[in-house]
C-alpha cells in the first residue's frame, strides 16, 4: 500500500511566503507529521510519501521517502500527482481559509482516495458557530455565542462575560482571547469571530476514529492551555479518573451522533465542569482531522493507530487496548510517563 502523508506547514503550504514558518502552527504540525509518518512506516508493506519545505530539511521522517518542495508551481504539480498516485491519502492542515477543505477536495478532484472525513463533515465542523449552533439544536451543551463581525469597534455590552472570542474557523488557538467584559480591546482581526460564553471546568478532549461500522473512541485526555488569556495548547495527558473519562467520552459520543457520519480522525474539544453530574460539561469545538493529542495516544495504545486507521475506514472493526494511562505530552511531540 501506498500512503501519501501530507501535512500542510511542512509539506510546503507555506512555500510561496517568504520568512519563517508560523512557530505554533510548525510546532505542533511537525510533530503530528513525525509521529503519522512513523505509524505508517511501521505497517507490513506500507510505503509512505511525504512532501517538505525546503527550509525544514533537517526534520526527518525516516523509513519514508521525502520530496523537498521549492515552489508554488513545485508544490501543486507534486501534490496532484502524488494523490493520484497512491493507494490513500491522509491531509493533516488547519481549518481557517478553508485550507484543509480545500486539499482534501483536491484530493478528490485529483481521483484520490482520502482518509479523511467528507466534505460535507469538514464544511460543517470547520465553521465553529454553525457546529455550536447544530449541537445546541440537537440538545448537546455548546457555549452559547454570536457573530462578531470584521470592523466591529466594540464587543456588545449586552453579552455574558467573561467570554472567548475566536475566530469562526481557527485553528491552533490563533487569535483567541479571553475577554472579561465589553470593556475589553482585543486586536482587530480582519475576518468574522465568534463570540462565545466561557464555561468553566478543566479542558479536555476525545479522539475518535471513524468508518462505515462506526466510532472507536480513544482514551480521553486532558489539555494543557496557557494562562495568558490566548489559551495555546501546551500539551496534555490521559485522564486517569474513570468517571471522568466516561463523562468525557459519553459527550463526544452525542457529538457525533449529531453530526453527519464522521470519517477518519476527529477531535472533540470540551470542558469537563465542577459538577460531577456532568451538568456543566460542555462541547468546545469539534475538529474534522488528526489533532496533537495523536503523539500521546499513539503511545498510550497497544495497537497502531495509522494501521486502526485504514481498518477504519475499510469498514473492519477497530479494537484498542490501553498500554498505560500514565502518559503526558507536549505540543512539540515530547511525551513522558507521569509519576504515580
């Protein structure tokens, strides 16, 4: 089997601008890349591709072959091509401008076979305030929010505060804030924002891997964010309660039970409230692709997530078994065992 594994900072989605890479984004994108690549590399008669910027020669992918990518005209001839070509293909790229809808409809167009979720998942759960919406409407707790629209001088004063603010189909924490009242002046931002209630609790997310027979879920984990009121993803680490675990993956299971039928990875964010009935818990944001907390799970399960991936999405059944739950992570692909 032929994979083509494309990840979009490192795969030269950038290569057209000049200057360095955006740090988060290529932090948290090279290790997805490292740690995908590796899991793929590992299946009996796998032979993995990937495409690279040319300024990032010195990230490695071993046991896979690597075409370095010096132009926009470069990148589109090789992109095709390679989806053409392989037996499947997996597009690992963020939500905002449409970009991961974009390459994976290129996928497609190109008569390529994607592993990841349809087009019609992807439209619906990339815009964050039409998710929150459909989930609300099919009684699954979501922030309440509202538009807030390019050129907006003011957050209303007719809102609940504290809120986040974040843009309608971000990714990473990009341009999020934390605002504590209309009062606030958070930077301008040239697009629309969503504008939403802050539920508190502990962050948390699910990743599920979904196919023809269903949803496998994946141990819950809990996310690390910063304290500056941008909350960045720093990492994170399973969550060993099991009654918070089962409240955690109950909740994704009623997200995508509201949702069209998912396909391939997809990350449901939460909050997981003080409550411990679950009332206050609450979905945050649903990710239609493979996120960060994958360089964790892949060594918290026994089995091969890339190889339960392709069983996935041929309609064979998935079954993980937990190796430790004793396991935190970092953004950049760092992963440790926690002291217990």
């Amino acid at each position: 089997m032929h994979v083509f594994l494309y990840e979009w900072i490192t795969g030269g989605g950038l290569i057209r601008e000049s200057g360095s890479l955006p740090p988060t984004l290529l932090r948290e994108g090279s290790a997805m890349a490292a740690a995908l690549a590796a899991d793929f590399a590992k299946l009996p008669d796998c032979r993995v591709t990937l495409l690279r910027d040319m300024r990032l020669e010195s990230l490695q992918f071993p046991g896979c072959e690597v075409l370095d990518i010096q132009s926009g005209a470069e990148w589109r001839e090789e992109f095709a091509r390679l989806a053409a070509a392989a037996d499947r293909t997996l597009v690992v790229a963020p939500e905002f401008d449409h970009i991961l809808a974009k390459l994976t409809d290129r996928v497609a167009d190109g008569g390529g076979r994607t592993l990841n979720a349809s087009a019609e998942f992807i439209a619906l759960t990339a815009d964050k305030h039409r998710t929150a919406e459909a989930l609300r409407q099919a009684g699954v707790p979501a922030p309440a929010g509202r538009l807030f629209d390019e050129g907006e001088p003011k957050l209303p004063a007719d809102f609940r505060y504290p809120a986040v603010l974040k843009p309608v189909d971000g990714a990473g924490s990009q341009d999020t804030y934390l605002v504590t009242s209309h009062h606030d002046e958070p930077p301008a931002y040239a697009w629309t924002r969503r504008l939403e209630q802050f539920h508190a609790g502990r962050p948390a997310s699910v990743t599920a891997i979904c196919g023809p027979a269903g949803a496998t879920f994946l141990p819950p984990t809990w996310q690390r964010l910063s304290d500056d009121g941008r909350m960045t993803y720093l990492g994170g680490g399973l969550i060993g309660e099991a009654g918070l675990a089962d409240r955690a993956v109950e909740l994704a299971q009623r997200t995508l039970a509201a949702l069209p039928a998912a396909r391939g990875f997809v990350g449901i964010d939460l909050i997981l409230g003080p409550n411990v009935f679950g009332d206050e818990d609450a979905v945050i944001e649903v990710n239609p692709r493979a996120t960060t907390s994958y360089v964790g799970l892949r060594q918290a399960i026994h089995q091969n997530l890339a190889g339960a991936l392709l069983d996935s999405i041929e309609g064979k059944p998935v079954e993980l078994s937990v190796r430790s739950r004793a396991i935190e992570f970092a953004a950049d692909g760092n992963v440790w065992l926690t002291r217990s």
